[in-house]
C-alpha cells in the first residue's frame, strides 16, 4: 500500500497544518473574491483548472463565490477559496522566507505541487502555487484541515498547470 499518496510532504510548520481543525467558519451565506486579471495564456490554462477542480474539496461541496468566473471556485460556505492567475506574492521571492526566517511564510510541497503558505491576520491561511506557469491561489478559513484541500486539489493543479515559471 502507497501510505505516501496522502501524506503531506514539506517543512514541518506545514505539517502541523493537518492537525489544524479547531473552531467554526463564519455562517455568511455566500462570499466574494476578487477576480484576477491573467494574460490570455494564463487565463487559458485557468479555464482548464475550473473543469478539472473537483466537486468536493476536504467534504466541502463546490459553491463558487461572487462574481461569477472561471478564474475562481469555492467550496464550503465559502471556507475555501481558488483563484488562479493571480499575481506572485511578493514573499516568494523573499531570501528570508526560503531560509526559514519568516514563521508566517513558509515553502513546502504537497502530493506534487510546491506551495507557498502565509498565514493571514484573521487565523486564515493563503497557499500560493510555485513553479507554475500560473499562479494558483488557495485560500483556507481557519479551522479548515488545510492538508486535506491540497491534497484534494493537487491532481486537477497538475492536469491543469504545467510545471514552468508563471509569465
């Protein structure tokens, strides 16, 4: 049995995502996002992710937030938010982030994919894919057991968006 298809892959601050399920999302009903704004190629391979993206992400079923648009999806209440072709987050590219230095930006990969967490001020957490030709960003209520929607969305990321650096 291949005990590694689940098991989450990167910096034991990461890790200890997993365990995170305490607390209670907010009851709104609906929510928003922001859509993004790619180039023509990046939005194109967005509209491939939004048709691979399953129907249910860590027991959440789809319920996409407002505007309507292939650039985002969302699952839960919102409690999960996708958007793809978002711009690069400027902690990627920070020397002290990919030295450890930065406890609320930290690298790791999961089932594949390398993301690039933050932890926001409301206890929320923003995943960021990296080496991508798009950048695909995930945001996770807290509460939310953050490795079970990478895992979940990893296969639809990797049909979706080829391994390369985003334009």
């Amino acid at each position: 049995m291949n005990t590694s298809r689940h098991r989450l892959i990167g910096l034991p601050a990461l890790v200890a995502l997993s365990i995170t399920v305490a607390g209670c999302s907010s009851a709104d009903d609906g929510g928003s996002a922001a859509v993004p704004s790619p180039g023509t190629k990046v939005a194109a391979l967005c509209q491939k992710l939004d048709d691979a993206v399953p129907a249910k992400v860590a027991g959440e079923s789809r319920r996409d937030p407002e505007p309507e648009s292939t650039l985002t999806a969302g699952w839960g209440n919102p409690e999960i938010i996708l958007r793809c072709g978002v711009e690069r987050p400027p902690k990627m590219t920070d020397p002290k982030v990919a030295e450890g230095g930065d406890p609320d930006a930290v690298p790791g990969g999961v089932e594949g994919v390398d993301w690039l967490m933050e932890r926001g001020d409301s206890g929320a957490y923003r995943f960021t894919t990296a080496n991508r030709q798009a950048y695909v960003e995930v945001t996770v209520a807290e509460g939310v057991d953050s490795s079970a929607v990478l895992i979940d969305l990893a296969p639809a990321v990797k049909k979706a968006i080829p391994e390369g650096i985003a334009p």
